[in-house]
C-alpha cells in the first residue's frame, strides 16, 4: 500500500514533549517539572457556571463567533486592561483554545511557500502549524545573553518578498521571557516598513512578575496588523475546557471566521459560559495563582543556581530554563537520565529549539518543587 500520509505531515517530528511524558507516566514516584498546565483546579465560581449552563438546557451550538456576552466582555477586558478596542460583533472569534486560534490564523494568511518567522525557543506547536498551513517557518534563535529578547535588526536580515508574517509567543514558553516595550516597538517599525502581519501568542498575559504586560495590538499603528491569541487555559486555570479567542480587525478576522465556521462550528458552549464567569470574577483567583507561582518561581530559580545550572531570571509564565552546560550532557541525556536516576521530569530544550537547556515548569506544588531541587542536588553531585 502506498503511503497515504502527506508529505508535508510525515516530515514533521513527532513533539519532544509527549515522549516524556510516556516514560514517565509507565514509573511510580516521579516529580513532573514537564508539564505546561496549571496544577490548580479551576477556580470554583467558574465550575459553579459551567455546570450552571448545563443544567439551565445550554447544550446547543452557539453563534460561530461565540456567544454574544462572552465576546462583549472580553471586549470590555481588553480594552481595560490594554486600552486596544475590538468590536465584539466582527473583530473577536471564540476558540478551541489558542491551539485552535493559532491554527485558523495561520490557515487563513498562509499562501504556499510564504514565509513566517519564528523567534525560537518557542511554543511547540508554532513551526509544525506554520508548515501543516503551506507555509515555510523561518527560525530566529534568540539568545539568553540578550534575555531571549528578539532583535528587529535579525528579523530584518531574515526578510525576503515571501515574508509574510512574524509569530511572537511574550510571556514566552519555554523560557519565561517577557519582551520590553521598546524591543517591540522596535518589531512593530520593521512590521509596518515591510507590511508584515503579526501574530502575537499572549496566553501567559495574566502571569507577569515584577512587569507589566505589553499587548502588541496597544502598539501605535499595530491593531490594524495583529492577531492576538489568548484564551484562558493558563491564567484561570481552565487548560480542559480548551476555549480561547483571536482578536483582529474585521478584514482578517473575517478569514479566521471562515475557517472555524467550516472545521469547529463554535468553542465548546459549556466552556463559553465558564470563561464569561472567569471574565466577570476571576481576577482574584487569577491573583492567588499568580502569587504561589510567583513563590515557586523564587525557589526553583534560586535552587537551580545554587546547583550551578545557571537560569535566566523569568519575568512571565511558570518556566524555569536553565542551561544544563555544566553536567556535560546534551539536554536529551540530561532529562533521560534525571528521569531515570531520579525520577524527575523535565522537558529537554531541543523539543523548543534550543538545545543545551531543559524546561522546568512550576506550576507544581511548593513542597514538590523542594524535592525535586533536592533529587537534582544529588544528581549534579553526580555528573555536575
Ligand atoms: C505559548 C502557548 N500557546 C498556546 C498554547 C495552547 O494553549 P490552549 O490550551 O489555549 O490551546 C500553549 C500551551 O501550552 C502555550 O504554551
């Protein structure tokens, strides 16, 4: 039988996350560092509306778009927080997640052979996508001595006629990054030069330390260019409900529209319900979650440094990114053999684009956390 898988499909590597969480779902007793979800439950008025909506008969389709309110509240939100207004009747959609939002943005704008250019380390996902849409992803490595910032000026090296867009993740995963306000207006002078679209991943918005957060849209002259993802997986806890949006100007949303009206019909309607609810009283949740990560945050990093694997202050998310340099490994022996030493996991930096760091998350318990340190404290004993 001939192989029926496109090419374009088959040539993309299976992700480097999923293959550690295999291993270590088949052992007892592993600290997992490797996930990429809150380990909180979803804050309880939140549920309290899902199940509300179910039990009030809300098991329907919605309108494509999402439902009306959900739509005019985050319209409200962004506005609020951001001062970037989107008309909720034809500039903002409702998604499966940003996973969904990134997929129908990318299918929209993608021609064959056009080019995106993606800052790396990044989100898993944004390479394979751009390639599942026909499109070519351009890698730009960020450095940790820049503070994984992008440069405009290597942005602009990498531009030729079949750029089209630039994929920007700040909070960013896996390095814990936030861009400063003048390295994206930087970003935002070279996008209107060459009349680049850019999509701009703002899921981590609500978990900045110690910063605010810049939505790329806020940028003069930037709404009319943009599609920012966002959603609600993250920042209230709600990874499993799989419900986000995009925002964009009616031209370009209009297309994204399309896409989800012919794959999804509408976000899951219980999950509508329960983010409008997070939208209305989520805030102080929001704000206890990000106080203990915040706590984490300060364990994990000062305890990966007094290991001597050297981390990068993160400013945003729930990642931890050290360079694993001094154990002499490469990322994929050091997470192997952690995980099978000491039965922890953490992801290895290559599965993002850059090798030589391991991923830790910390959206794990405080008291994990300290076991965690401890059992790498006994394994860069080891091999340090
Ligand atoms: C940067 C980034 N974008 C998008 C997603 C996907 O999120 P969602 O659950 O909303 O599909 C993730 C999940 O890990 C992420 O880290």
């Amino acid at each position: 039988m001939r192989d029926f898988i496109a090419r374009r499909v088959a040539d993309v590597p299976p992700s480097g996350i999923r293959r550690f969480f295999d291993i270590a779902a088949t052992m007892d007793d592993v600290i997992s560092l490797g996930i990429g979800e809150p380990d909180f439950v979803t804050p309880d008025p939140i549920l309290a509306s899902g199940i509300k909506s179910l039990q009030l008969g809300e098991t329907h389709y919605t309108s494509n778009s999402g439902i009306l309110e959900l739509r005019q509240a985050l319209s409200s939100h962004l506005d609020r927080l951001y001062g970037v207004s989107y008309n909720p009747e034809s500039e903002l959609l409702i998604t499966v997640g940003v996973s969904e939002a990134l997929y129908l943005a990318l299918t929209a704008i993608i021609d064959p052979g056009d080019e995106v250019i993606v800052p790396t380390p990044c989100f898993v996902s944004y390479q394979p996508e751009v390639v599942f849409a026909g499109g070519t992803p351009i890698a730009l490595r960020t450095q940790v001595e820049d503070s994984f910032q992008v440069s405009a000026q290597a942005v602009a090296d990498l531009i030729t006629p079949r750029t089209k867009a630039l994929l920007i993740g700040y909070p960013n995963n896996p390095t814990g990054a936030v861009m400063t306000r003048d390295r994206l207006a930087e970003l935002a002078q070279l996008a209107e030069q060459h009349d680049l679209l850019v999509i701009s991943d703002e899921i981590y918005d609500r978990l900045v330390y110690d910063h605010q957060h810049v939505c790329f849209a806020a940028l003069p002259g930037m709404r009319e260019r943009t599609i920012t993802l966002g959603g609600f997986s993250k920042d209230y806890a709600m990874t499993g409900w799989r419900i986000g949006y995009a925002a964009a100007p009616e031209a370009v949303l209009g297309g994204l529209r399309k896409v989800h009206q012919y794959t999804i019909m509408s976000a899951p309607t219980v999950s509508q319900f329960a983010a409008l609810e997070a939208l209305k009283s989520g805030e102080e949740h929001v704000q206890r979650m990000l106080a203990e990560y915040d706590r984490r945050r300060r364990l994990i990093v000062d305890g990966l440094n007094e290991l001597g694997l050297t981390t990068f202050e993160p400013h945003g998310a729930f990642y931890a990114f050290p360079s694993i340099e001094t154990s002499g490994m490469d990322d994929e022996q050091f997470a192997d053999r952690l995980l099978q030493e000491e039965k922890v996991a953490v992801v290895p930096g290559n599965a993002f684009g850059a090798g030589g760091f391991v991923r830790c998350s910390y959206a794990t318990d405080y008291e994990q956390i300290e076991e965690a340190l401890e059992r790498m404290m006994r394994f860069m004993q080891r091999h340090g």
